[in-house]
C-alpha cells in the first residue's frame, strides 16, 4: 500500500520517517547482518542499527502521546488530529535524536545517532519550528554528514561516513521541494554504497558494500518514501555478490586479527572540556572511537583491549551509565585469525529479563541467558531478540518478569519464531515468578511438558513489592505523598505507610493468610539491613510451616520484591 506523502519536513514527516526506517531496517537487518565485516565481522550491524531507530521511534511516539493527552477535550468531544495541537517540529526532532542517542548500538548506530542529531540541530532551529522546505533538509543534511565526521576520531572513507558525505552532496545540487532532495540524498548515497568495496580492502575481500552504509541508505529511502508516498528500488541490488559474505567474513578474519578484544559503550554526563580529555584517553587506549552527542548528555563507543580502563576514563570525565561490554569472542576479526567451526545450538534454553545485579547472577547460575532491564529503562523488543539469539538454542522460554512487558515480549517471541526458533512466552510479571518457573524448569522432558511444569509454577506464585511513591498520586489504597512506603500485591497498590519494615510485615501477612509453604524475599541495594531478618522472624513466629529464602537483588528499582508460592 502506497504511503500517503508529507510536503513538508514537520513533525508528522518526522513521526512518518521514523515509523518507515524502523519498517524497513527491520525487513533488511538480518541481510545487513550477513554482510557485516568491518571494522568487526561481528554480524551485528543490521540489529545495532535496528535498535538505535527502535529507540528514537519510542521517544517521537511518546512526544505525540504526551501532545494527544495534553490537548484531549474534556467534553467528550473529537480530539484535534496531528498538526492541529500536536508537537512542533522542534519537538519531534529533539525526541528523534535524543531517543537515537540513548539507545544508539554498536559503531554505525552510534554514527546514525550523530546524523539524526546533526539534522535536528538544524531543523529545530527554524525560527517557525512549524516545517521545513527542501533548502532546510539540504542544510540539515549537510551538517548531519560533518557532524558525524567530526564524532569519529579517524574517520575512514568506504564506510557510512562516505555514504552519508555523498549524500549531502547529491542534496545540495537538486532543486524543488523535501521530495526532490530526498531522492537526489538516496540517489548519491546510493551510488556512493556502490564504490565502497573499491575503498575497503576488507570489503573489497568480502565481495560486499559496507554495512553501514547499506543501513544509511535503507534509512534514506524510507526518507524518499515519506516525501513521495513510495519507496524507491530496493537496496539489495547494489550487491549481488551478497552470497559471498559469510566467506568473507572468514577473510577478514584470517587477515585482520590482534585488535582489541572488547566493545565498550556507555551514556556520558559530562561537561564538553571533560568529555575533550576523555576522548585523547580513549583514542590511546583502543580504536573505532565514536563519541556523540552534546549538551551535557554523550554516547561513547570504543574498541579496547582494556575494558575497565575505557570504563574508568569515563568515571573520570563525568557519570557513565548504561554501560555494555561486549567480548568480540573467537569468530570476530578482532581476536583470531583462524577459523573455528560454529558453535552447536543447545536444544532448550531460558531467556529472562531481570531488574538487577544480584538476580542476574542468580538467574545466569541456574542456566539462564539474561538480559538487565535497569529501573526506568524497560528493553526494547529487538534487545530480547537478541537475547534469544544469544541463548544460541532450538528451543527457548522467555520469561519477561514484568507486566508491562508482556507486548513486547510477545512482538520479540513471533520475531525469533520467523527465524526458526521455537519459542514459548510464559507471562511471568515479577523477578519471584521467575524464580519459581525456572526452579522447575528440565531440559531433558518434552519442551511441551516443561513449558507447562514452569507456568503452573509462575501462576501459583504471588508476588509483590515495597517501594517509595515519587510523587502524589491516586492509588487502589487510597492518596500517597512523595516518599510515602507503597506495598504492592500482584500490581496494585494495597498498603500505604511511612516504614519500609512495616509495611513489608503488612504485605506478607495479606499474602500469607491466603495460604503458602515457601517465601522469596528479593532485597534491593537501597532496603533496610534489617528487614530481611524481620520478616524470617515474623514468618518463623506467625507461620510454622512456611520456609524463607532471601536474596540480593542489587539495583533493582523497588526495595523488596516478596514471593509466596
């Protein structure tokens, strides 16, 4: 079905982009992936920059959401649709490049993020902050491509900066409306991604175009798309030789071994003279440095030998978070150059999302494959594929422990199901759900039988937590003030009190009159010390024949997560 086309760049041409790239990196990541050999063959490309548009995506919509809220019509009536009250275009940029930047993945969608934000910077200066014309989206273009050369330290040309320097170019000499210049940026990109094999020795071994280009491409034509109603001619003719990718890759390997052996990324707070320093330290410490962003807020992408180093060189510049580590394994182009057969596909494995530290570990100790969820930070769906895929089995149980993640584990479960992965989604809303399934969980019975064994034991455990309301709000138990204690049974509010001890009590005493033989007690880094060894009291005085189990959580968002079974 044709796209109905936007005249403008405005705010709807940006909800509308984001919505067609994401569309469309989805249909071409994992032919991206397959053509992954530089800087790392690591085969990742196509996901990382999946995850990065994922991300923007969420933050433009959740712009759009706020605007529908903010100016519903209290009598009832039709609300105003887009472009009558909704955001500006200032608005829907700045959401599209912070969203890019926080949740940018890998090299090229730290690269990516940079050119949205370089084209934000642009469009959100207009002095209208309404739309902009075709001579507004070629300067935005123009400054997206130096911007992101400018973000990398030794910048490399056969990459996506070339692409993305083509296609400003191409931009710059066509005249008319947003609709012209998009299809002259895709039409010099395009070609640009063509020449990329005779600019890369590795690319050139590989028989392929530079994946991150491919990926900048995709994006520009669903940017064609936005501003005619069709999308052009696919990607995928610009490199027939695509077959030869996987030995390519075990080209790559062979001739470009002894890199460093980790990817290290992270969030930065951090002033600009800080974040300066920070860069000298990195570039000498490994290689592929990309750091973006600004005002405050940076997003740093570095390959070392030496990942507490990298870490602790942010610690020095400001307040890291967020941080992924990733070893290249035996099979990257970083750390071998001989080749190794594939690993086997285990038969069955658990997937689990978890909210802290200390459950990981207990989690990846029984068997599991994990994936942190830190609090306020829920994982996007393409982050538990990935998860799936790392879980590396024909058969896998995803356990979400959240109920607010029941969707997106649902989209990510019928995505791994496409790739021949058989999954089953058990809908466990907390951590001790969890706990319960896996402590049941055998590999060696049916994957039917056992699927049902774990969610017979999710759905026979009650869970709860205790945590601290950030703010006056209506509650099931009635009004709470900021810092009040909330105990909360299966997802709703049931008491409200000023000590985190007694209310826990209060909690426990609510589950356990229902009946129970064991009680999980989840402590996170921010609880009392002593409230686990009061409620082992109160369980041991109060009820005979139920047993206590404690554990650590770490930084897992609520103080106490309580499970009855």
């Amino acid at each position: 079905m044709a796209q109905v086309p936007q005249r403008f760049f405005d705010a709807l041409a940006v909800r509308t982009w984001c919505g067609l790239s994401l569309a469309a990196l989805g249909r071409a990541r994992e032919e991206i992936d397959a053509i992954n050999v530089y800087p790392v063959a690591d085969g990742d490309t196509g996901t990382n920059l999946y995850l990065t548009v994922e991300s923007a995506v969420a933050a433009v919509e959740a712009v759009f959401a706020a605007h529908e809220v903010d100016e519903a019509p209290r009598d009832g009536s039709e609300a105003p649709r887009d472009g009558a009250g909704g955001p500006s275009l200032a608005d829907a940029v700045g959401a599209m490049a912070h969203g890019a930047l926080i949740g940018a993945r890998g090299n090229s969608g730290t690269i990516l993020a940079q050119l949205l934000r370089g084209m934000a910077q642009v469009l959100a200066a207009r002095s209208d902050n309404d739309h902009t014309a075709g001579h507004g989206l070629q300067r935005a273009l123009r400054h997206a491509a130096a911007s992101a050369r400018q973000a990398v330290a030794h910048p490399v040309e056969g990459t996506v900066l070339t692409v993305a320097s083509a296609a400003a170019e191409a931009a710059e000499g066509a005249g008319g409306d947003c609709a012209e210049v998009a299809r002259a940026a895709y039409e010099g990109a395009r070609a640009a991604l063509a020449a990329t094999p005779g600019q890369l020795a590795a690319l050139e071994r590989a028989g392929v175009v530079d994946a991150g280009g491919h990926g900048l491409v995709t994006v520009l034509a669903a940017l064609v798309e936005t501003f005619t109603g069709r999308a052009p001619g696919p990607v995928a003719a610009l490199h027939a030789r695509v077959e030869s990718a996987v030995e390519g890759q075990c080209a790559a390997e062979e001739g470009d071994g002894d890199g460093p052996a980790f990817e290290v990324i992270y969030l930065l707070e951090a002033e600009d003279a800080a974040v300066a320093r920070l860069r000298q330290r990195l570039d000498a410490l490994g290689d592929s440095l990309v750091v973006v962003g600004g005002d405050g807020l940076w997003n740093v992408h570095v390959h070392v030998d030496d990942a507490g180093a990298a870490v602790e060189a942010g610690v020095e510049a400001g307040r890291p978070y967020r941080i992924r580590i990733t070893h290249f394994g035996h099979g990257d182009a970083h750390t071998t150059k001989a080749e190794r057969p594939p690993r086997e596909r285990a038969q069955r494995a658990v997937v689990a999302v978890v909210p802290g530290e200390g459950l990981a570990a207990l989690y990846t100790e029984a068997g599991a494959t994990t994936l942190l969820a830190r609090p306020g930070e829920p994982p996007a769906s393409g982050e538990l594929v990935q998860a799936v895929r790392r879980a590396h089995a024909r058969e896998v149980v995803l356990l979400p422990n959240d109920a607010e993640l029941r969707h997106t584990a649902a989209a990510a479960a019928e995505q791994a199901r496409t790739e021949g992965i058989r999954v089953a989604l058990i809908p466990t809303r907390s951590a001790v759900q969890g706990i319960a399934a896996l402590a049941v969980h055998e590999s060696e019975r049916r994957f039917d039988e056992d699927v049902v064994a774990m969610t017979s034991a999710a759905g026979a455990t009650r869970h709860a937590e205790v945590t601290v309301a950030e703010r006056q709000s209506w509650t099931t138990a009635g009004i709470c003030q900021a810092g009040d204690v909330l105990g909360l049974i299966d997802g709703d509010v049931a008491v409200i009190g000023a000590d985190v001890s007694q209310v826990a009590a209060t909690v426990l005493d609510r589950m356990l009159s229902a009946g129970g033989e064991l009680v999980t007690l989840v402590l996170g880094d921010e609880a009392p010390e002593n409230v686990a060894d009061h409620l082992e009291a109160r369980v041991r005085e109060a009820y005979l024949a139920v047993d206590t189990v404690v554990y650590r959580g770490g930084r897992q968002g609520a103080l106490l997560l309580v499970g009855v079974e």
